[in-house]
C-alpha cells in the first residue's frame, strides 16, 4: 500500500452554517453547461457559481428531476477557519515535500495539484462526512426534505451532510481547487472499473484541459482519502472528445455516452470515465 503523504492528519469537524434556498427561480444551464449527447442527462460544465442549479438525477417512480443548488457561500466560514487558499496550499506543499514518495517522476506543478486534490477531498470529507452509498436512503432524503418547484426537486448541498454523494462531492471539490487557484471542470457522467462493465452514472472532476481525472468520491470513501484516485486520462476528457464518444445503451430506460481509459497517477490501476 502506498504511504500516506505527511500532511496534518486532523479532519475539520464542525458544522456548516445551513443555507436556505430560495425556491423563487432556478439558475440552470448557463452558458457553462452543456449537454454531452442529446436526450442523454450527462453535463460538461465549465464552471460552477455561487447558487447555481444543477440537474443531478432523476426520480423515475414520481417523474421528479433532482437539482443540486450549490450554495457555496454556506460553506465560506468554514473554509476560511480552515485557511483554504492558494497562499495556504504552496505553504503547506512546501512544507511537507509531499508526493514525491507517491508520484515519481512528476514535476513539482503536478505534485502540486495533486496534493490540491488530496487536500480536497479531505476536507470535503470533514464536512460533509463520508460518501452515501445507501442510494435509497439519499434519495428518501431528496424527496423528503427538497423544496419542490413545479415537479422538481431542489436541495442546497450544505444540507446534505452525512447524505453527500458524487455530485456534492465534486461540486465541493470544484469550490475548494477553485480557492486554491486550480480551476477545473464538473463531468456529470458515468464511471465503470472494466471497459466491458456496465457503467454507473457519477460524477467527477477534470484538471489540465481534461488530462487529469480526479475521483473526489472514491478518494473521500476511504481512510484518510487515500490513495488519491486522480487519473491520467488515455486521450483528454474535453467537451469535444465527450460530445465524439459512441452511445451504449444500458437497458431499456437508459443510455449513457461512451468512456475513456484512465490510468491512476498514484495507484496504477485503470478505470474508465465517460
């Protein structure tokens, strides 16, 4: 097994102040989000703001869309406690030499954001707690405590502590790399561990103009958040190599875009993310 980088091990613990929604309009697909295949719900999405609204699933038993409001100014206290910034990140980078040992032959730049990415998922697992993976469960909660705007389903993400599953966990990581100075994007889309298997829908990050695939989900369900699952990408998930990928259909209520191989930069292995 790989070693834990020496970065302070302590999780932040206290609570995020709640958010409330306002339920008077959405603020959906703006001009950076788009649609990876049609009548297909997988999104590229360039940038996430402060408020804005995104299509996260599907309730197909009450015919109810899902919305995430990503409220992240509920969670700005808590960050700034935790001194989440660029100066913050080269301090403690420096400080620790941190993924040599983990990712040889890498440049200091990729270490840098790698160590980014590990830090995040620390701390979205703090807050949040670990990954949900009672989907059921989740999903109750979606239906239970959502605010319902027509027949749509809407829910602030810092009310998901402890029911925090893909999409908050990439969200929150997106805000948090976004402080750091690393911009990335949001990939509302699909993930399988074989290039046969049937994927599951997940969402996920991508760094460096789609090179880099970075799991906060699968790091942040793990002790510690390691190993890191940030991945080198066999050719770059962009918008246009996403949008070219063939169409499978899973069963006969869904249909996904294609995948890509991906080679962990830390543990080696290959999934595949579409």
């Amino acid at each position: 097994m790989e070693n834990i980088p020496g970065e302070n091990s302590d999780q932040p613990t206290s609570e995020v102040k709640l958010h409330p929604a306002k339920a008077e309009h959405f603020r959906t697909l703006n001009e950076d989000t788009f649609f990876l295949q049609p009548d297909i719900r997988e999104l590229f999405i360039e940038n996430v703001d402060d408020g804005d609204d995104i299509q996260i699933g599907r309730n197909e038993l009450f015919n109810n869309d899902i919305y995430l409001r990503c409220d992240y100014s509920g969670f700005d206290q808590k960050l700034s406690e935790l001194k989440v910034s660029k100066a913050a990140l080269n301090k403690n980078f420096l400080k620790y030499d941190t993924f040599l040992d983990q990712a040889p032959g890498q440049n200091e730049g990729m270490r840098k954001i790698l160590f980014a990415c590990w830090v995040a998922a620390r701390m979205a697992q703090g807050i949040m707690g670990s990954p949900n993976d009672r989907m059921n469960d989740r999903t109750a909660h979606f239906m239970d405590n959502s605010i319902h705007i027509g027949n749509n389903l809407l829910t602030p993400l810092s009310q998901l502590k402890g029911k925090a599953a893909c999409s908050e966990f990439a969200c929150l990581a997106h805000y948090i790399l976004r402080k750091f100075g690393i911009h990335s994007n949001v990939i509302v889309g699909a993930y399988s561990v074989d290039e046969d298997d049937k994927s599951v829908a997940h969402a996920y990050l991508v760094l460096e103009d789609g090179k880099i695939v970075y799991d906060p989900t699968h790091t942040s369900n793990q002790e510690k958040c390691w190993p890191l699952k940030a991945y080198s990408a066999e050719k770059p998930l962009t918008l246009e190599n996403l949008k070219a990928l063939p169409v499978k259909r899973i069963d006969e209520y869904e249909t996904r875009g294609g995948k890509i191989r991906c080679t962990g930069l830390i543990t080696k292995e290959e999934r595949y993310y579409g």
